[in-house]
C-alpha cells in the first residue's frame, strides 16, 4: 500500500472554523475531549446524557461506545456534522449526517488525558466533514492523519497489537520472572529502550537477542524453562519465537544495524 502524507490532501488549505460543539457521551472520552475543548476555547455544550436533544448544534460529537454510535446519530438532526472517536468503525453508522471522525492514538483513563502531540486518525465524508475533524484535532493540539474507511480494521487491529498486545507479553514476562524471583519494574528501562529503537529505527534493526544473533542453543534453553513454569504459555512461546527469526530474517532498515543490536543487552 503507498504511502500517505500524514495531512490530508483533502483538508490541506482548507480552514474550519468551530467555535461550539455539543459532546453526547459523559464517560472518559466525553469528559477528557469536553476538557480539552474548553481549554482550546471552544465553548462545549455537555458532556449529555445519550437521550439527550441536541437540535440547533451545528456539530455533535458522540462519546458513545461503538455499539450504540449509530443509535445515537439517528437522535440527531439529519445534515448535522456528527462525529465519532471509535478507532474500528467507519462512517456507515453516520450516513444521514455529514459525518466524521476523530480517533486519537492513545488511551484515556478516569484521570483524563492529554491530547497535545498526539497523532489522531480522522476520515470525513466529506470534504467539510474532513476540514472540522481536521481543525478539532489541531485545536487540542493532536497530529492527524487521514485514515480511509477500507483500512479503518487494518488501522485498529495495528493500534491493538502495538498496546494491548504489547501489555499481554509484559503479562507474560512479569510472571516468567516473577518465577525467578524477579520484579516486573526491573525490566522496565529495557522495555522503554527497545520501543524507543524500534520508533527510530524500525524492528528489524532493532531486533537483539539469541534469535537475531542466531544462538538457538539459548533458545531451546529458555523455551525448557518456559515450558517448566508457565507451560500454558508455551504455545505463544513457541509462536512468538517463529515469528521472531522470520523478523530477524528480513534486511534492517538502516545501515549500522549490527553495530546498533551489540549495544542493547540481549
């Protein structure tokens, strides 16, 4: 698949100007984009109840979850700019509206969250749709980028595996180790290291270990070890290190990939 300017060729030039929005939704994403909005000095009406009226808006964000986005658009009057922040749908729930959306790339909390320098992934059905989407993203200071409908799945499975997957391979480290009579915090600045590796260099050249330098002996050592004190985990075990020598098969991206996986501890 090519790849995309990280602006949107459609919204690039053109300027929305949104000085009020309605926000339905009062659970985290409501409450933290409502925050964020104000601060930019956008007047919000809300967070509102889902069964709330929201006639006279000229733009609606839903906060809802995904299952309940397309019941809530049908409450708002139609030609409305209606907007989601689901990262897996599209804008099908919102066809009777000039719709779009907004999913920034990150997770909220019951403590908030903070939007500026945030990339954000955002679609319109329109170019009108894409310039509002556009300019409520850069008013919280996020970073968008366009997102078309045939790649939403593709997009959300991507923003998955690299957070919650992540967090189940730390599951699996943590209690690995814990075995061993080590803590979790212990392995944090190397986990910290190789995801700021892998955002400069990409995986391939950041890859190290005993798969990257071809040491299979260690490996079958760890895989008896696993296999001893977590063996529910020796199938994903066994699948990641498949996965692992097919990615240390592949040519680093950057010269001076060798030099770079002798630096990190393996």
């Amino acid at each position: 698949m090519p790849d995309r300017d990280p602006h949107s060729a459609r919204a690039e030039g053109r300027e929305a100007t949104i000085e009020r929005v309605a926000i339905v939704g009062d659970g985290r994403v409501g409450r933290a984009v409502a925050a964020a909005l104000t601060d930019a000095g956008i007047e919000v009406c809300g967070p509102l109840r889902r069964d709330a009226s929201t006639h006279g808006e000229a733009v609606v964000l839903l906060a809802v979850p995904d299952a309940e986005i397309a019941a809530a658009a049908a409450l708002v009057a139609p030609a409305t700019l209606v907007g989601h922040f689901s990262g897996a749908t599209t804008l099908e729930p919102l066809a009777e509206h000039d719709g779009f959306s907004i999913h920034p790339l990150t997770t909220i909390t019951g403590a908030g969250a903070a939007f500026d320098g945030l990339p954000a992934a955002v679609a319109g059905s329109s170019d009108r749709a894409l310039a509002a989407a556009t300019a409520l993203a850069r008013a919280v200071g996020m970073r968008p980028f366009e997102v078309a409908d045939d790649d939403r799945a593709a997009y959300h499975a991507a923003a998955s595996i690299a957070s919650n997957f992540l967090l189940t391979l730390e599951s699996f480290a943590e209690d690995l180790a814990a075995s061993a009579g080590v803590r979790r915090d212990a392995f944090a600045t190397l986990v910290r290291a190789t995801v700021d590796n892998w955002q400069r260099d990409g995986a391939a050249a950041s890859l190290t270990g005993p798969i990257a330098r071809g040491d299979e002996a260690t490996v079958a050592r760890q895989r008896a070890a696993v296999a001893e004190r977590t063996p529910d985990r020796l199938g994903l075990f066994d699948a990641l290190a498949a996965a692992t020598r097919e990615l240390a098969a592949r040519p680093a991206s950057r010269a001076g990939a060798d030099e770079t996986r002798s630096e990190v501890p393996s």
